[in-house]
C-alpha cells in the first residue's frame, strides 16, 4: 500500500508541473566554431553550429527594416548544450554571435559587418562525421560585402536633419572619471565622429557645440544652459530629431553599461531610444541597460523627438579605458548613426 500511495502521490505532483517542466527540447546546440577561410579565390567567415541530430525545423531571417546587419536563425525544439552563449567573431566579416534559449526554441542572432541580405551569407549542411567526431552541422558563410577605402557610409540617412548635443562643455565638466577623464571632452569627440559620419552619408547635422564651450555662457544657470541646447534644435528648421550624448556616473565602479533616455511626448521619443540603444549594443557590446523614461530638461523641453544615450561608466575602469579608446568612439559613433537609421527607416 506504502508504494502505490507513493507512487500516486508522484504522479499527482507531475500533473501539477506545467507541461514546460516536464517537456525536454528533441536536440541541443553542442558547439559552435568559426574561422576564416579561403575557397575558389574567395575570403569569408565560416560559422558551423554543431546539433546531437539534424533539426525538425529550422529558420534563417535576413536582415529588415530596424535591424538590416542582423542574421537570425531560429532552431526549433531545441536547447543548448554547454556552449558559449556570446561568441566574438572576426569583424570583417561579423562582430558577434549571440546564442539565447527561451519558449522551446533556440535563436542564434550574428550581427554582419554588411546588411543580411542574401548576396553576402549562405547557409548549408553537414550530415555528421564520425570519423572526424563532428557532429550535424548547420554552416553560415559570411562575406565582406563592404570593404572599401573610402569613408564608412549609412544608408538611410541622406537628406535628414539631426541636431546634436555633445553632454556638457566649458565650465560644465560633466562627471570627473578614473584617472580625471572628463566627460565633456569624450562627449564632443564621439559627437564629432557622429557628425562626420552622418555628413558623409548625405545627412544635415547642426551641434549644439562644436568645441570646449558653454552654449549660453559661463555664468548661466542650469536651466539657462540647458535651455539653450533645446533652443538650437527649436531654431533649425527641418530638424527631424535632437540627440544628447553623455556619458554615465556612479558611486560605485562597478557599475556598468550603455543606456537611453527618453520622455513619453510622442510614440516617437520611445521609437528612437530604441533604434538608438539597439545600435550602441550593436557595436559597443557592453550591458544592456535598457531604454528608460526620465524628465530629463532637454528632452521635456524640445519638440523634436528626443534621447539622450549614456555611452558607458566614466566611473567603471575598464568602460573608462573604452570612453578614451579611439576605436571604442568609433564604434559607438557608427551604433548612433546606424539607429537614427533604423529610426528614420521605421517612422518614414
């Protein structure tokens, strides 16, 4: 009597699982390798997803609007094995692989050094090896679709107007960082990247400063200076939207992260943190610290659509390192400029 009580009350406790529980995904994700490779006079990226069996389903989405550069493949039933979840790649061809389980499915999202069209990736299979111990194979080659020597151009640009606004300037340092790092000197240096960029990519861009200065003066109040930041964007005509950059502060180093501002005036205050965040992850790669609302002064106070994005910590070490790190402002520059694109791309 003692084991069919206890046998009962087991499937009684079963019964009480959601079928999640009980449910086990049909394969998992088992090892992920990538490399270089030269066939028939061409240089690509090989991407080979490893699988304990071939896959029922699986799906490979290219591009779109918000995110062109992003491939995404979604496996079906499946879970993953003990496997890196965010690989680096070699950024001629990709910057990172980001592998995220949920809901019975597993994604694999590659974000391209050129849009995800067909043109620039091919998928293929391989049936498992035994001899060589390898496993049944999904394969990605990725190609560079854009190496050029001339400037990097944004698509989907040309023709807007955009008012920036490097964070702070003259006798507002901003915060003070590892080592004395000021934030208002990164803040103009990546501005400055961003303008160039856009520039070159056919767009119009007015600064709220273009050097070391106060927009209103020394002896202006906060709500004087910051007034005057808004007042450049309320006087371009044609400005499209207004975008602060600053960089982040705490108390304690070891905060960490890129994040976005934005005060609800319109569905399109949210749209373009958004667009903006996505790009800065995109090419900066630290912590999501997601889009949040806030009653910033510049972002209350213009008509524009509005974000202000904190880069990273000037008080966290080694996001310190980054800030003063030329390529590191180059790439955050390029993740603002490709999210004013997303952005314009989804609100034409």
């Amino acid at each position: 009597m003692k084991g069919w009580r206890l046998f009962t009350l087991t499937i009684f406790c079963l019964l009480l699982l959601p079928a999640t529980a009980l449910a086990q995904p049909a394969q998992r994700v088992v090892s992920f390798h990538s490399q270089v490779m030269e066939e028939n006079g061409q240089t690509f990226l090989r991407c080979e997803i490893g699988l304990s069996q071939p896959p029922a389903e699986y799906t490979v989405k290219g591009g779109g609007v918000l995110r062109p550069k992003r491939l995404l493949i979604e496996f079906a039933d499946t879970g993953m094995g003990d496997v890196p979840r965010d690989v680096t790649l070699d950024e001629a061809y990709a910057r990172q692989a980001v592998f995220r389980e949920e809901e019975g499915l597993t994604r694999l999202a590659i974000a391209m050094t050129a849009p995800a069209e067909e043109a620039n990736y091919r998928v293929s299979t391989r049936e498992a090896d035994k001899k060589q111990k390898l496993p049944w194979r999904l394969v990605i080659d990725i190609y560079d679709a854009e190496e050029h020597s001339g400037p990097a151009l944004i698509d989907g640009v040309k023709g807007h107007t955009i008012v920036l606004d490097p964070g702070h300037g003259g006798t507002d340092t901003g915060a003070i960082g590892v080592d004395g790092l000021q934030e208002k000197d990164i803040t103009l240096l990546v501005a400055k990247r961003v303008q160039q960029l856009l520039t070159d990519s056919g767009a119009r861009v007015v600064m709220t400063r273009d050097d070391d200065q106060d927009v209103y003066g020394p002896s202006a109040t906060d709500a004087q200076e910051l007034q005057a930041r808004v007042d450049v964007g309320e006087a371009t005509g044609g400005a499209e939207v207004f975008l602060s950059i600053h960089c982040n502060a705490f108390a304690k180093p070891a905060a960490h992260g890129t994040e976005t501002y934005y005060y609800p005036k319109s569905e399109n205050d949210k749209a373009l943190a958004q667009a903006l965040q996505d790009g800065m992850l995109d090419h900066g790669r630290l912590r999501d610290r997601g889009v949040k609302q806030a009653r910033f002064y510049v972002l209350r106070n213009s008509s524009l659509p509005a974000a202000l994005v904190e880069l990273a910590f000037i008080t966290n070490y080694e996001e310190k390192k980054l800030l003063a790190d030329e390529d590191f402002q180059q790439e955050m520059a390029l993740g603002i400029c490709e999210g004013l694109a997303n952005y314009f791309a989804a609100t034409r």
